[in-house]
C-alpha cells in the first residue's frame, strides 16, 4: 500500500524511499548500469530507478497487463517483464528504456530468470506446469515440463542449473541448461514460492 522502494545504505543502514507505480510487485538491478527495474502490478507500468541519484522514469501504461517478475541482462541491457495478463514476456532495451519485443509465454508467466553467460530466459508459467526458454538473441522459445504450479525461478550461472519452486507440488525441480531437460526434483516444506 505503500507504492515505494526503501534504499538502505549498506555502509550506515539508513534508508531512504523512493516512489514508485501501485503495488510494486517485484525488482530487478542492472549492477553495471546501476539501474533498477520495479514492476508495479495495479498501474501496469515499469519504473526505472537511477541507483546513483534515486531519480525515477515510468515506462507505460499501455505497455503491460498485470506484470510480476522481473529480471536483467547485465551483458545485453536488456530487460525482461512477465505480463500475467496477456502471457507476454516484454522486452526493455535498458539503454532507452524503449520495448522492443513481446514474446508469448504459457499461461500466467510469473517468474522471470535469466543466465548472462548463456543468454537464455527462464519463465516460470504459473497455471502451465512448465517453464519456457527464451534464447535472448532469436527469441526462439522451447518448454521445460516442471512440477505444479511453478512459482518462482532462479539459476546458477556457472553450473548452468535452473531452480524452480513448484508451489502446489510441493517440490523444487532442478533444469539442467545445457540439455533443457529436468535433471532432478527434490522435495521441500508446504507450498514453496521463492528460491534463491
């Protein structure tokens, strides 16, 4: 209800906040450009913060429909946003802020990974039981069979193994990167929604 983001200050542990859209749902750092990307799920809008000066732009509406995860290329500056509105993945050139593609997801896409080494994206389809694969430089997508209900998603650069939490599942599948195949499925606590 609050519609901001609280700074800490690593160094003194003050704060301070920063405006943002309605209901800010979840964010994403460029540590290269120092730039901030927070979904704001009830506007429908992308706001950009500057990490230096904590100055804001907005991008949209119009541009998104109920978006949720968010995640960055730190290598390409590109910006991926899941629209569990219309099953979009959008894509944000960080060095514009300007869309510069839509790409189609399964059903209710609410998680959002992606491996810099490899350039590939990770989309955690919440209603789909399964995660699609986007190759960041030709879009072209596959399907990964996971457990139900996959939540949230997050990955190992170096080993190249992706975690999915399966909320209803009660599970965490592990996808292997090289293969795109599920390598494992491990048991966890009630309702698992994030992994990190």
């Amino acid at each position: 209800g609050s519609n901001n983001v609280t700074v800490i200050d690593g160094a003194t542990n003050s704060t301070t906040t920063v405006t943002v859209g309605t209901n800010p749902a979840q964010l994403a750092v460029n540590p290269v450009t120092n730039k901030i990307y927070v979904t704001n799920f009830a506007s429908n809008t992308v706001t950009v913060i500057d990490g230096a000066t904590n100055s804001t732009t907005t991008i949209g509406p119009g541009s998104f429909n109920q978006v949720s995860g968010v995640a960055v290329n730190p290598v390409s500056n590109k910006i991926y946003v899941a629209n569990r509105g219309n099953n979009y993945i959008t894509v944000i050139d960080g060095a514009t802020n300007h869309i510069t593609a839509w790409l189609p997801s399964n059903p209710i896409p609410v998680g959002v990974v992606v491996n810099p080494v490899t350039d590939k994206i990770y989309v955690t389809n919440f209603m789909s039981k399964n995660v699609t694969v986007i190759d960041g430089s030709l879009f072209n997508t596959a399907t990964v069979q996971v457990g139900d209900e996959p939540q949230s998603v997050d990955l190992n650069p170096t080993t190249n193994n992706i975690y999915v939490a399966n909320y209803n599942d009660n599970t965490v599948s592990v996808i292997d990167g090289t293969t795109g195949t599920v390598s494992a499925t491990r048991t966890v606590g009630t309702n698992p929604y994030a992994v990190a």
